[in-house]
C-alpha cells in the first residue's frame, strides 16, 4: 500500500460507544441524547468521537426540530440550507431515514438519497440541501470536528437561525497528508437515481462468513478511507446453525488509524481489550474502536446490519486467534503498507 493512504499527526484515541436506551447498557455506553447545534432548525446527537479522537473527527445523528418544523410547514415554506462550505477534511454521510435532496458545486442536476444511501462531499465542496422529507434522519461522519462553515447564501425558511457555532480547529486536530478527493454517491436501488448514483452491490470480503456492500469512498479519497455495510452471508449462517455453532471473530487487530461502526439493524456483542465485561450494540448504537485495538465479536443476531467506515482502506488485519464456526474462511486481503515497520505503524 502506498504510504499516500496514511494520514499524518493523529492523536491519542480513546474508546467511545453510545445507545438509543439505557436500558441494559454497558457502564462505558453513553446514551444519545438530542440538542442543539448547527441549525436551528434540527437537532443533533453526538456519537463520542470528538472526544474520543481528541477533536480530529465528529459523529452525530441529525433530524428535524420538530417544533420548527412545524412552523415552516404552517408558514408553507420549503426549508433549505442555502449554499455553503464547511472546512471539512472529511465529511460522510448515511440517511438512516427518509430522504433529502441536494445540489453540489460541479455534479449536473439534483442528487436525492433515501433511506439506505450515501454520499460523500470532497473537502470544502459548495453544496445546498434543497429538500427533506419531514422524517429525515441522517449519520453524518467528518472531521476536524470544530471548524467553521461559510454561509454564501440564507437559509430559506430558516430565517437567521444559522448558528456558526463552530471556529477553525488547532492544529492538533487536523491531520496531514491528504489525497485529492471526488464525490460519491450510493443508493440501494437504481430506480430514478442520479447517473452519478452507483447502486449498492454486496460481495466478498474480509471474513467468508460475511457479505461486504462498498460505499465508494476508498476511490473518493485515493484509498485513505473505506466504508461499507456489512451482513451475514446466508448460506455460510445456515451452514454455522445447522451445526450448532456459535460464530465469533476471534480475538484480533486490524492496522486502521480510524475505525468507526453504526448497527443499522440487528445487534452485535464484542470484547475489548482494557474495557471490561461484553459490550453489546442494537439497532442505533455506534461504537468507536481506538486504533490497532484488540478486539472479538463473540456474537451477533441474524439480521445484523452494520456501517464500518475506516482508514486507510487496505491495511493488515492481525489474526491472534481462530475464528469460531468460521473454520480458516479468514481471507486477509489487505496488507500493511510497503515498508514499514510495527513501530513505524503504531507510532502514526
């Protein structure tokens, strides 16, 4: 791999997992918990990840403020954001529901992403939501996570409510060495999708007893991130049922300087070294892993679902121990990049 995939300067990182319900929580698990932030007129739950990469990157779950909402309605006005730039390095987005409508500096025509679809905005791109359904609920991943955006133009139906409450990041919160980025865009059907769109497909990938969709973001930043839903592979599942036998990762690393996971249906359990007891994430939750941490999924329900977006997008996964009802179906089809050391790794 070349060494352009990895970013330079990251801080110290730290776990971070957060749920929907305190009911049954892990101590660790801090529950969401919507307020205010950007935009007056929605809301916003972070994730933990500010804290937990030290400032270099932000996780939140956005929705409407209803109570807004329901003035712009009444008043029939069709709210947008105006154009604007944010001084993102990074920034990804997952609409966990309903849909929202947008135009972007150099992409011809309208792009609308639904429930199940991407899009990935290359750093500082114009951009104006033009549109959202009334149940929008959107995963928006970028970072730094304290920079400033620049309103060209008013919000409409928002009135003055912009709040820039945000200011440009020191310089730790920033890392170096970034690629050139592209938009890219991922919808779950073709149907009325945007030539730009590329449709989901699932496949092979880094353990057989699973099935990888690619969300088109490792060719958007030169192989600096990767992104994809993960879910069982049907058959290998029923093979593992059939026999009785209880799935599990086995206790590994894998050499990312970033990696962060949503469960977008189903639950999962895992192990964490330096964290104790079992940790189990539903429908909802998220789940922050330092980097190059030790770690085992010791169970999932059948309908798991999960977003991993992580980086770089082709580095090694050290396996410690076998998987459990996975045989040697382990394929690692990555590698640490060319030249490098252990040390030199885990110093990034």
């Amino acid at each position: 791999m070349s060494d352009e995939q990895h970013l330079k300067g990251w801080n110290k990182q730290t776990p971070a997992f957060t749920t929907q319900t305190a009911d049954g929580r892990h101590p660790d698990q801090q529950v969401q918990e919507f307020g205010p932030g950007l935009r007056g007129a929605a809301l916003y739950a972070d994730l933990g990840i500010a804290e937990a990469t030290g400032g270099q990157f932000r996780a939140h779950i956005i929705k409407w403020n209803p109570e807004q909402l329901k003035k712009d309605r009444e008043a029939n006005v069709k709210p947008t954001t105006g154009m604007h730039r944010h001084g993102y390095d990074f920034h990804f987005n997952f609409v966990l529901k309903g849909s929202t409508s947008f135009v972007i500096d150099g992409v011809e025509g309208e792009i609308t992403c639904r429930e199940g679809d991407s899009y990935f905005l290359p750093s500082r791109i114009l951009h104006n939501e033009i549109g959202t359904s009334d149940d929008i609920v959107i995963l928006e991943l970028y970072g730094p996570a304290n920079v400033a955006t620049e309103q060209l133009e008013d919000e409409a139906g928002q009135g003055r409510r912009f709040v820039d409450m945000t200011k440009t990041a020191d310089e730790k919160q920033y890392l170096k060495g970034w690629n050139k980025q592209t938009p890219a865009f991922t919808t779950q059907t073709a149907d009325g999708c945007h030539p730009d769109q590329q449709v989901q497909e699932f496949g092979p990938g880094l353990r057989g007893a699973a099935l990888y969709a690619d969300l088109g973001i490792a060719e958007a930043t030169g192989g600096q991130f990767r992104a994809h839903i993960i879910k069982w592979n049907p058959e290998q599942l029923k093979k593992d049922r059939e026999a009785n036998v209880k799935p599990t990762t086995g206790m590994h690393r894998h050499h990312y300087d970033f990696h962060f996971n949503f469960v977008l249906k189903g639950s999962t359990s895992f192990v964490i070294d330096g964290v104790e007891g079992e940790i189990t994430c539903r429908e909802g939750d998220s789940y922050f892993l330092p980097s190059r941490i030790l770690h085992n999924e010791i169970g999932t329900s059948d309908d798991i679902v999960i977003l991993e977006v992580y980086g770089p997008a082709n580095v090694a996964t050290e396996q410690l121990e076998d998987e459990a009802g996975q045989g040697r179906r382990f394929a690692d089809m990555t590698k640490t990049a060319a030249g490098e050391s252990s040390t030199e790794l885990d110093e990034r």
